[in-house]
C-alpha cells in the first residue's frame, strides 16, 4: 500500500519530543487521518488495551515513537522500568498491528544499541559484534529486541517493518531537566541558568571528551515519511547528520549562542557514556534521504521552546 493524504496513520507516542515533531509534520504536509492517543487513554504496556485499540481503528500505517527514555543517570538508575516498559510498548504494538494486517511499520529505536567500542561510523552491520556501554544496556537491550522482531515479522509474514536508528536527537518538547535529560538539553539548560545568576563557570559530566553526532528531530520526521513511502530491502537503518562534536564543543556553542563565556569545568565521577558515536548514514543516502538541518536551524528553534518553559 502507497502512503497517501487520506491514509489511516497511527502515531504512538506523540506527546514526546519525537512523536509531537512526527505529528507536526505529517499535519504540515496535509495527512488528514492521524490516530494518537495520550497515556490516560491508551496504555501501551497492556497487551489487550494496545491490541484492541489498533485492531479497531484499523492504521494503514504506524510510527512507533513511544518508548521510556532518559539520559544517563536516569538509565543506571531505573534499569528494570526501562527493560520492562520499552519490551512491552514495542512488542504490543508490532504484533496487534501483525493481527490488525498492518503491512507497514517504522519503529524508533536509538544508537545505543550499538556496541560500546564498535567501529566508528557505525554501520548497520555491527549490530551485537561486542558488548554494549552499561550504564544503558537495559534500554538498548530492549531496543534491539525491537529491531529484532520487526526483522522477523518483516521476513516470516512478509511485511515492510522498519527499523530506523537515530542519533542522538534534540528539538522542541525535549526534557531540559540536568539529571534525567540527554547531555544537550541539559547543556542549555545549565548555561542558560548559569548566565542568568552571573556565574563565571560551569561543571559538565565526565570529561567532555566523548564525542556525538546531533541531529534536530525534525530530520526524524522527515525520515519517517521517506521511509513509509519506500519498500526496503533492509529492515535496519541508520539516521544522522553524518557531523560530530566532542561533549566540550557542543558546550562552547552553547555558549558561544547565548553570547556568554565561562570557564568549564568537569565531574570526572560521572560517567561519560560511550566514548564515540556517529552513524554510519549511507545506507539511507542510498535510498535517497539526508539531514535538512544545520546545528545553527536547529539549536535556534529549540532554544525558543526552552524559553516558553523557562
């Protein structure tokens, strides 16, 4: 089936970050018959509830964005919440939309379910080549478990059930909290609050040595469209901007926009995450899709978003 303005689209977790952007778009682009439901009226993690919901509105299509996430500290933390939560989101949701004769799907997932130490880019091919970093291996382990059952579902029924891989994101709705955020978001967050009470310096976790590609979450929503439209040979892709920054640099931008400068400084007790991470993008290049947004674009509209909430 061909992705049209009047196809039934189901959107699972839209009120985060990536599915609020995912739901922007496709409004923007005209798609008159988007599903979503909120946490009150659809809970994800029962099996009946998720099984008779998709089976009654009948999608064409469905975009897997819901998911328990967190930054780092939140990650070692509530491990159990994060292995539990996202295996019974994902799983629910792919096999009712098996049973409701969905034929095409795109599941989110991260790419932290790449191993700790891989190869840098990283392809789609290293996927479980070595142990992965531990203080998020419950979140990735779950993730991959979903990259894994689309594969399978895609090859025993036939269906077009796709993984696509991001880097790390950033945009409007993000969670600007410094302890349970990802790193940018907390980034502008404790610089903008330096900058207002005049401090002279800022502590940022482990070294700022690590290093990241950053895409803005619009570049995701983008893609979730290219790829519903397209039949794929492969059922794991990366998504990225192909650019990367240490921890360090990202900071010294923030800065640099808020027209502030300061001292950094490090908590070498916290940890650093994965050392290095940048995706491998070719395989989506070869498809036909890259990244719109410059660091620039994007750093602009999501600090305009921070200032409502600030």
């Amino acid at each position: 089936m061909r992705l049209k303005k009047d196809s039934r689209i189901f959107i699972a977790g839209h009120k985060g970050m990536v599915g609020s952007a995912i739901l922007r778009y496709l409004k923007k682009k005209k798609y008159k018959k988007i599903f979503t439901q909120n946490k009150n009226q659809l809970n994800l993690i029962n099996q009946k509830e998720t099984e008779k919901y998709i089976l009654r509105i009948k999608p064409d299509f469905i975009i897997i964005a819901a998911a328990r996430v967190g930054g780092i500290l939140a990650n070692q933390n509530y491990k159990a919440n994060f292995i539990y939560e996202n295996l019974m989101i994902q799983s629910n949701i792919i096999n009712s939309a098996y049973k409701a004769g969905v034929k095409n799907l795109v599941f989110l997932g991260s790419s932290c379910i790449y191993p700790k130490f891989s190869k840098q880019p990283i392809k789609e091919k290293y996927l479980l080549t070595s142990s992965l970093e531990t203080t998020n291996d419950a979140y990735a382990i779950a993730k991959i478990a979903g990259v894994k059952m689309c594969e399978a579902y895609s090859r025993q029924y036939k269906l077009n059930y796709i993984s696509l891989m991001p880097t790390n994101m950033y945009g409007p709705n993000d969670n600007y909290d410094e302890l349970s955020s990802h790193f940018f978001p907390a980034l502008i967050k404790k610089i903008y609050d330096a900058k207002k009470k005049n401090k002279k310096s800022i502590k940022i976790w482990g070294d700022g040595k690590s290093k990241r590609d950053l895409m803005y979450v619009d570049d995701l929503a983008n893609a979730c469209e290219f790829f519903l439209k397209k039949k794929t040979r492969h059922t794991l892709i990366n998504i990225g901007t192909g650019i990367e920054k240490s921890i360090d640099d990202y900071a010294k931008f923030v800065m640099k926009k808020l027209n502030v400068r300061m001292k950094i400084t490090y908590d070498k007790k916290k940890p650093n995450g994965t050392p290095r991470k940048i995706v491998d993008t070719s395989l989506a290049m070869k498809y036909g899709w890259k990244s719109k947004f410059n660091l620039d674009n994007g750093f602009n509209l999501t600090f305009k978003d921070f200032l409502k909430k600030n």
